[in-house]
C-alpha cells in the first residue's frame, strides 16, 4: 500500500492518471491484463480486479481490489474478494465486507496476530468469498464481535497488547 500526504485531494484526484507517466502506464498495462483474462476466460468465473483510491485525513491510500498472481496478473480462483473497509483509531478497528448472498450460518472467520481472515460459502457457486485482512496492530481476541446484516459483515476489535495465536470468531 502506497501512502502519501497531499495537502489538496480535488486536485490530486482531478490529476491522478494524467500527470504522472507512470501511473497511466500501470493503469494502461492493467487494462490490457484484464482484457485479455477476459478474453482467456470468457466462459468460465467472473474475474474481478483493479485499485480502490481513498483519501483520509489528506493521506492517500491505493489498494488493489483482487487476487494478483506472483508475475503481477489477475488469477482466477474459486473465491471472490469482498469488498473490505477498515475503520479504526488507537483502541478499536472495525472492518466492514460486503458479502452479499451468503447465509449467516456459511461465514468463517479466523483471527491470526494482526489479521483477518474472512470465507463465506455462498447459495450459489458463484457467491464464495475469500479475504485476508492485514489489521495495523494485534486485537484483543476476547474483545471480537461481528455482525451480519443485509449482505454486509461488520467485526469490531479492540487493540491488544500482545501477540496472540489464531482464534475463530462466531457471528452474533
């Protein structure tokens, strides 16, 4: 994940792809991977990729949206990626997936030092999902409390102050 203080996120964002040759070139090469997975696949599992821009507090953050293969493509796997957003402060994190079509009972969650890992195994073959989630610091594995409603998953932990081993976490 790339970070970097702008002190003017409009004109960041109005300027993201056209003032840097390096950024249109990634962008450019990304748009010809997909093409052609498309093109590799067109028969078989959606493939989802690409890059998710935020800024916050006048930070940056750009992360890919997908499951990259070791030489930088797109892979097709038999899970997709929730869309995940991480919330927190100093004491507490709380991270929201979109996992829409699964049953409540069908949602595993597993807790490793400083990550999450979230699967869910949907009504239909397309509908199964798969994400680690790098968390910035170790949680508390007592203090874990997830929710699910309407197809949107929410965990909220509070910071630990030690390393822990793996947990699994029940949904309420």
């Amino acid at each position: 994940m790339a970070k970097k203080k702008i002190d003017d996120p409009i004109a960041y964002l109005n300027n993201f792809f056209t003032s840097d040759e390096n950024m249109k070139n990634l962008f450019n090469a990304l748009v010809r991977e997909l093409i052609e997975s498309m093109e590799e696949q067109s028969n078989k599992a959606p493939v989802t990729y690409g890059i998710n821009f935020t800024v916050k507090n006048g930070e940056a953050s750009v992360n890919q949206i997908g499951a990259p293969r070791p030489s930088g493509g797109t892979e097709l796997q038999e899970e997709r990626e929730p869309l995940v957003d991480v919330i927190g402060d100093e004491k507490r994190i709380t991270v929201i997936a979109e996992v829409p079509g699964v049953d409540k009972s069908e949602i595993k969650l597993r807790y490793e030092p400083s990550i999450l890992e979230i699967y869910a195994k949907g009504r239909d073959i397309n509908r199964n999902y798969f994400k680690r989630v790098n968390l910035p610091y170790h949680m508390a594995t007592g203090t874990i409390r997830a929710n699910y409603t309407n197809g949107v998953l929410e965990v909220t932990m509070k910071k630990g102050n030690k390393k822990v081993n793996a947990d699994s976490i029940t949904i309420e």
